[in-house]
C-alpha cells in the first residue's frame, strides 16, 4: 500500500467536504449503483443500449470487487454518501464516474487531481485515462490532450488522452 492510500484526503468544497478514500469491498453495492446511474442517465447519450447494458453487467457488485485486484480504487465521500469514484493502475485512470445530480460540482476535478498525485508521488510524468466520448471535454479542462480514439472490447469508444504532470502535486497532503 502507498502513502497516497492510506492518508484519505479532505477537500474543502461549497457547501460541503469531499473526503477521498480507498475503496472497501463494502463499497461495491453503492459503487455499482452510482456506475449503472451514471451509465443511464449520462453515457447512453453517445453508446448504444448494447454497450451500456455489458458495462451495466461489467460494473456489478461482484465486477467491482474484481476490478480490484489490479486497479488501486476510490471513493469520493460526501457525509456518509459515496458521490464518485475512479481508480489507477501505474499511470492510467480507470472508470471516473460521479452522480449524475452532482456533476459540476468539482467533484470530478478532486478525484482527478487525486489519481494525477498518486501518480506524480509513484515516479510518473504523464497521466493517461481512458475517457468515454461524452467525458472528453471535462479531460481537455483539466489540461488532457487527446490521443487517439479507438473502440474497447465492448463495443464503445474510448479517448485515450494524456496529461504531463508537474514536479508538484497538486495536493498539498502529497508534498
């Protein structure tokens, strides 16, 4: 486990805190549900029912749960409630969801700037995720540069983009 897992991370926000942790195996129910809502109520806009429904089955309690056996995964907490999540393996963002009623909130940013200084703080100089069509936009806010665009094993399209990182985090928890 590195620092950046076991230090959770508090990040004053209007009107209330974000607090970033790891993930639990008693996460996956809420984790699941926050991914099937942010696959139906956001990415069904741009994939096909086809897709969203294999991701639906990809991303239940069970695939969670699995996914962390190679994947150093989140949470973001408001109170009690798990309000996102995304997760790193090496240099590369994985699966950064947020609920849907949030979005905008800068929550998605914390999360990111999370990952960016767990990677930053294991040695990386550039930061890659995998970001689905319609979360393209909120990567080129935050400094990504798109890669090239190509099609996962499910079937949807994924922006691979890239990010070089600084030589500060942008945490100061992580300094």
């Amino acid at each position: 486990m590195e620092d950046s897992d076991r230090v959770p991370l508090v990040i004053a926000m209007q009107p209330k805190e974000i607090k970033i942790r790891r993930f639990q195996s008693t996460d996956a129910r809420s984790v699941s549900r926050l991914f099937r809502r942010c696959l139906l109520e956001v990415n069904r806009k741009e994939y096909p029912a086809s897709v969203i429904d294999q991701m639906i089955r990809a991303f239940s309690p069970m695939g969670v749960v699995q996914r962390t056996k190679w994947l150093r995964c989140f949470v973001a907490v408001r109170g009690s409630r798990i309000v996102g999540t995304g997760g790193i393996c090496i240099n590369k963002i994985y699966s950064v969801f947020v609920s849907p009623h949030l979005h905008g909130q800068g929550i998605g940013r914390v999360i990111v700037n999370f990952l960016e200084s767990a990677a930053l703080r294991s040695g990386h100089k550039k930061i890659l995720p995998g970001s689905s069509v319609n979360a393209e936009p909120f990567y080129r806010s935050l400094g990504y540069k798109r890669i090239k665009k190509y099609r996962d094993p499910l079937g949807g399209n994924v922006i691979e983009m890239v990010k070089s990182l600084g030589k500060k985090c942008s945490h100061k928890n992580f300094n």
